[in-house]
C-alpha cells in the first residue's frame, strides 16, 4: 500500500506554521527517569493549556481508550572505518539486507561514489569489514560484513560496538546507547527513535493498563527522511518521504473495537494509523491488515478518520512533523503552544518534553 502525496495536500504557505528556536532550547540529553519530562496538554476544545508531567498521562487517559505505541527498534549504527587505499570511510547501517544473503546491510556511506564494488573496508572500532557488494537505488552501497574474529556475530558486533546515530541537532555524546530506545522497542528496522515514546517506563504502562487501558502496538520504520526540512514556500511542492509500516490484526481489532479515544503516541503512529484508515471499510477505524509504504503527507486542511489525541515531542522548524501537529491541534492552537512551550522553558525535539493534544 503506498498512498499518493500531492494529491492529499492542499495549497498551504510555510511561512504560516515557521517559529524561531533558539539553540539553548534543543535538549542535548534525555531526563532521568525517562517520565519525569515536562507535559504540555493541549485541548483542543477548550484551549487552556495546562504544566503537568509527563507520567501524569494516565489522569488525561479513560477506561475505554487505546493506546497505539510503535515497537520499532533502532537498528541503524554509525560506522567509521578505513578502505583499502587508507582513507576513511564512514557508514550508517540503515537495515539488514536479508532478500540478498546472510550478513548483508543496506548503508549510507561516505565518500558514496567512490567506494566501488568488490572493495573491502575495515572497521577497527566495531570489529567487523565489509565487502562492498553493489549500490542501492538510493545511491547508498549493500555492505557484506565479516567479523575480524570469526567467532563473533554482526548483529551483536553492530549493536554493541556501532555508534549510535543520533539526530544532526544533537552534539552530546549519549552516556547509554539504550535511551535512545523505547522500552517497548521489539521489530528492528528504523533508523531514528519514535521520540515520543522514549518518555515510557515499564511502571508507567504497567500503571495504564492497570487502568483498563489497551494497548496496541503497530510498527513504523523510521527513516532519515523524518529530518528533512521543508525547503519550499508552497508545501505541496514537498516531496515527502517514504516509510514501511504494518498494522496487524490484532492491533486493528483493538484500535476498531475502542470505545472511547484511539491515542497515538507519536507522529508515526499516527500515520501508520491514518494509512490504515484509507482502505478501512464502512464503520472501521482501520483496516483489518495494512502494511507497505505510506508516503502520507498530514497537513492542516487533513480529516482525520483513526486517531483522536496524540502524544508528541516539540517538532523542529520546517518539519513535516510540525504540519502534522498543526493539523491535528489546529493551526492557532500550535502556534500558542509552541509559544508557550518556549516561554516556560520547555526542551524541545528529540530528548525534550512531550505535549499531549486531546
């Protein structure tokens, strides 16, 4: 399933959702415990926005709603290594290339056009060379690891030893690797965090469904694309990215079966949901089974059919996520939030504070 883009994305200016933010107010680092973020809640009804925590969502949270997480894992690793020559080379693993053989990746690779087919890189740092094997269509390279000890596996030399590859914004080094995983991460398969999910403990979902509250887990990979900014006034010139998702039965039987509010914890379970949505039948929220490639483009003017609040992270400038926030909270109502969220000293994007819009 692959949605169309354009189509679906009516005549909006840039300029109308840009804000300005300061660098002072990027969250280098990730708050310990994981919910004892800041929480922003935005009704969209009535508009009073209210300073709680975040493991203070279950009061925002009611018996008969489900929570929709995404249990992607982050499998890309930041590779730095030397090619034959001696010069450096770096890649970002981005997923196992299995259709094509054991031990086989997909990556990005840096110098890209001048590593060439055959040539053989070794990654001292992660223990492991490469046999470069062919291009990918994106222009990235199809890496055949081996380890330097036999007696090793590439999985486990990959996530140990790999660097993790955290987004451009952020320049502090991560003390522990597994912050940047949810603690419901399953699949592997992404290449960036779903952030809003990073502010969940084992206690806190314990306490949620301790409430009578289901929870549905779904899957959407997250690619590099999620940090490309807008570079267009009218954004329906954007080009937006690509990524694999899959609902399965049994979270479409719980997400069809709610009886109160389908909450999305996060913009990728939101699409994943909303992707769903296009091919449900009459009286569905989604449907039975979906799974492909979504290149779903949420902007203000979209109809929500899945998802009735949402979970989130402070978005960057010129990003597709914050169309989508705008979209889903009403333009006016972002605009103040975001506002708001600055003026009170709120941390933004990956590592930073959370906002549930309901």
């Amino acid at each position: 399933m692959v949605l169309p883009v354009a189509a679906q994305v009516p005549p909006v200016r840039l300029s109308e959702y840009d804000y300005l933010l300061p660098d002072e107010r990027v969250a280098q680092k990730p708050v310990t415990p994981r919910d004892s973020s800041r929480l922003l809640v935005v009704p969209r009804e009535s508009g009073e926005l209210q300073h709680r925590i975040f493991r203070d969502l279950p009061d925002y949270l009611r018996r008969e709603d489900v929570l929709v997480v995404n249990e992607t894992r982050v499998t890309a690793v930041r590779l730095l290594g030397t090619r034959e020559s001696g010069g450096t080379v770096e890649a970002l693993t981005l997923r196992p290339a299995i259709e094509r053989g054991p031990e086989i990746y997909e990556a990005l690779v840096r110098p890209g056009k001048k590593l060439q087919t055959g040539e053989m890189l070794r990654f001292e740092e992660a223990r492991l060379s490469a046999r470069v094997e062919d291009r990918t269509e994106s222009g990235g390279r199809f890496l055949r690891f081996t380890p330097l000890d036999g007696n090793e596996e590439v999985a486990l030399l990959l996530e140990a030893r790999g660097r993790v590859p955290l987004p451009p914004y952020i320049t502090a080094p991560l003390e522990d690797r597994g912050r940047y995983q949810t603690v419901y991460a399953q699949t592997p398969g992404s290449a960036a965090a779903p952030t809003a999910g990073l502010h969940f403990t084992p206690e806190l979902l314990n306490r949620i469904e301790t409430l009578g509250i289901r929870i549905a887990r779904i899957r959407l990979e997250v690619g590099l694309g999620t940090f490309r900014p807008i570079r267009v006034e009218n954004i329906a010139d954007h080009e937006m990215h690509r990524e694999t998702f899959s609902v399965s039965q049994a979270a479409a039987d719980l997400v069809n079966g709610c009886q109160g509010r389908v909450v999305a914890v996060g913009t990728t379970a939101l699409r994943a949901l909303e992707t769903a949505a296009q091919s449900a039948p009459a009286g569905d929220r989604v449907a039975a089974v979906a799974e492909g490639e979504t290149a779903l483009f949420v902007t203000p003017g979209y109809s929500f059919r899945a998802v009735d609040a949402l979970v989130t992270n402070f978005h960057q400038p010129h990003s597709t996520l914050l169309l989508l926030v705008a979209a889903f909270a009403g333009g006016d109502q972002m605009r103040r939030a975001y506002q708001t969220a600055l003026q009170e000293n709120y941390r933004f994007l990956s590592f930073g504070d959370a906002m549930l819009v309901h």
